[in-house]
C-alpha cells in the first residue's frame, strides 16, 4: 500500500521521501494541526494521482537509455563572461619582459585600473598592457571618503576578481595604506598574499626615498615593485590634501631624488602622479626604468587612469580632477537603460514572447489536466475534512 501510495504522489507531482511517514489516517482525528493539513494536502494529490491517465512509469536506475548531451546554452542569467572575444584576436601575455620592451622602443605604456571582473574584461579585452587594482576603489567602488579607508582583505578580493577578468595583461595590486610603512618585513609579508591570494604580477606602494628600503626588500623576495611619488595620496592628510607636488624647484627636485631612489632600489616603473609636465619629462629623461604619469603630462613613458572617472560612470555634477579626460558616458548610458527597463515591466511590455522558454503544446495541455485534477481533488479534500 505504502509503496503505491507513493506513486501516487509522485504522479500528481510530490513524491515522499524515503523513511518519512505519509500522514494517511482512517481519520484526521488521528493527527495534530499541522499534521491534519498534511493529511487533506496529501489527500488531495493521492486523488489527483489516482484519477490520472497516464501511468507511473518509475526510472530504473539501470535503464539503457542514452542520456543525451545538453546541447542548449546555458540558461542562467549569472552566466560568466567569454574569456575571450571571438572577433579579437588572441594576445600573448604580457610580463616584465613586455613592458621592458615597450619601454626601450619608446612605445607608450597604457594602463588602467580596474575592481572587479566586468572592469578588467574590458580593459584586458581592449589591450590594456597593465592593469592597476587601486586603492581608488575605496571610493570608486565601495563609495568610502578616500583611500586611507580601505583594509588589505577588501583588496585581496577585488585583487581576486581582477584576475579572474584579465588573463593577458600585467596585474599590479595597490598595498592599502598601513599594510606596509611600519617596516620592510611588514610590507613583503603583504606583498607576498598580493601574489599568492590575490594573483597579482606585481605590487605598487607608495613613498619615494623614504620608502627605498621597502622597495629593495619587496623586490629581493623576487616580487616586482611599481613604486609611487609626486602626490602620494594615501599621505594626503600630511601634504594639506591632493594638491599638485613639485611646482617649486626645490620641490621637483625632490621628486627627482625620489624617482630615482626608487629606481636604485630595483623599481620596475614609477608612478608620476600630479606633477607639472616639465618635472614629469625632464625625470622621464633621467632615470633609467618606465614612468608612468597620471595628471603628468604627456612626456611619461606611459599613463594610467582611474577607469571609472575615464569611462564616465558617474553621476553628473562629480569632481573630477584636471587630468581626467571623459572618453565615454557609462552612467549615462545605463541609466537610459534601466529607466527604459522599469518603465517596460510597469507596463508589462517585457518580458515579451521572445523572453520566454518554449514549452510543447501537448505538455501545456498535460498540465492544464492535472493542474485541473488537483484543484478539484484540494477542494473535495477540504469538503470532506474541513479545518476544526
């Protein structure tokens, strides 16, 4: 009995596990509240069942037939991105060597950040030679007031991500303020999880003379550094804010003895940033490894950028600092988008025919039938044990 009943159920659409007790009694009496609801539900479906055509026919786990490969594409919506295009060409990964290369024929170095997978697929999709995860994020992406706020955890993850999205350019983690100035031994002990946890190519940080002794350690361990002078902004609270460095010449020529500290110190490349264009070339001209400029001028081996505020993905009325160019309007863009989508689901234009997965129209008919079947085997369950 037990056994039929069960197939019953699992014609009508539930199937009772094994080692559960079906709640059937001569009598609901027989059973508490909840178990009484059980009992008409399972009723129900028993009717339901019992009153279909079709039989029950159950799988044989040594069935023969041939269980078919799905061919169709996958239908979630959280599908990951094609690691490639297949329009673009495949590129050869870029390494030290690369830039080293790029460097010595005085070809322009480009670079970019990115914090997550989308952002550094399409850098990486669009020849980005590196691709910076920076502390920018901080505000960019996690919406905090500057980068002194974000944790070294928070960057390993996005760290992570960026990796997973760009598998041909030369990664650069951002160490996150506090994660290195206290000694050498702390700084190569961060830079070490950038490589290992967060699947970095190379470290940058920030500090020029000063931190020429962390650079020399850093690079020992067999771990590039991309060091970091002019406007340093993890130290903005000590230079009065983000203010524009080496504008006197004694202070450009701090930045040169920085620049070339730094180099001394087994520096890959250094970043330039906020520093007049002539101070920028003439250290450009000097030292003897890449620079790379951000709000410096165009006499820099290469340039960087934040991808958010070069992209456009902002609202408008946002500051943004004199270097930055506006090459596209993200913002702009998926706001059209996802007004245009809230006005048609209000409306109930989308989704149309179109979105939609087909079904047969024999198994349409099927479960119209049963679905009817149920509803009237629910409703003689309660006529014949109404809720007390």
């Amino acid at each position: 009995m037990e056994a039929s009943t069960r197939m019953l159920l699992s014609r009508a659409g539930r199937l009772v596990p094994r080692g559960q007790p079906i709640l059937f009694s001569s009598s609901p009496s027989a059973c508490n509240d909840t178990s009484a609801k059980q009992y008409r539900h399972n009723h129900s479906l028993a009717l339901a069942g019992q009153a279909s055509r079709r039989p029950y026919l159950p799988q044989s786990s040594t069935s023969t037939r041939s269980i078919q490969p799905d061919t169709h594409s996958r239908a979630s919506s959280h599908s990951p991105m094609a690691p490639s295009s297949p329009t673009t060409p495949p590129r050869k990964k870029v390494t030290l060597h690369t830039i080293d290369a790029l460097y010595r024929r005085n070809e322009p170095i480009t670079m970019i950040t990115a914090h997550d997978f989308p952002s550094a697929h399409v850098a990486d999709q669009n020849g980005m030679d590196m691709v910076l995860v920076g502390d920018s994020l901080a505000m960019v992406a996690l919406g905090m007031e500057d980068t002194s706020a974000v944790l070294e955890e928070e960057m390993l993850l996005h760290c992570r991500s960026v990796a997973r999205g760009a598998p041909t350019a030369f990664l650069v983690g951002d160490l996150p303020m506090g994660s290195y100035e206290i000694s050498p031994a702390q700084a190569l002990t961060t830079a070490i999880r950038f490589i290992k946890h967060g699947r970095m190519h190379a470290v940058k940080l920030e500090g020029g003379a000063a931190m020429a002794p962390t650079v020399a350690a850093v690079v020992r361990a067999g771990i590039p550094v991309l060091a970091h002078v002019g406007l340093t902004p993890q130290r903005q609270n000590a230079l009065g804010g983000f203010r524009v460095q080496g504008r006197t010449a004694a202070a450009a020529l701090q930045v040169l003895a920085d620049a070339r500290a730094v180099e001394a110190a087994g520096a890959f490349a250094v970043v330039l940033e906020a520093v007049p264009a002539e101070v920028a070339a003439y250290v450009t001209r000097r030292i003897g490894i890449p620079t790379i400029g951000i709000g410096a001028g165009a006499g820099c081996s290469g340039q960087v950028l934040v991808q958010v505020d070069m992209s456009g993905n902002f609202p408008p009325g946002r500051f943004l600092p004199k270097f930055v160019k506006k090459y596209g309007d993200v913002w702009g863009e998926a706001s059209r988008a996802i007004a245009q989508y809230r006005d048609e689901v209000k409306s109930r234009a989308y989704p149309a025919k179109e979105h939609t997965y087909p079904m047969k129209k024999e198994e349409v008919e099927e479960f119209e039938r049963l679905t009817a079947l149920l509803d009237d085997a629910e409703a003689k369950a309660e006529r014949e044990f109404p809720e007390s």
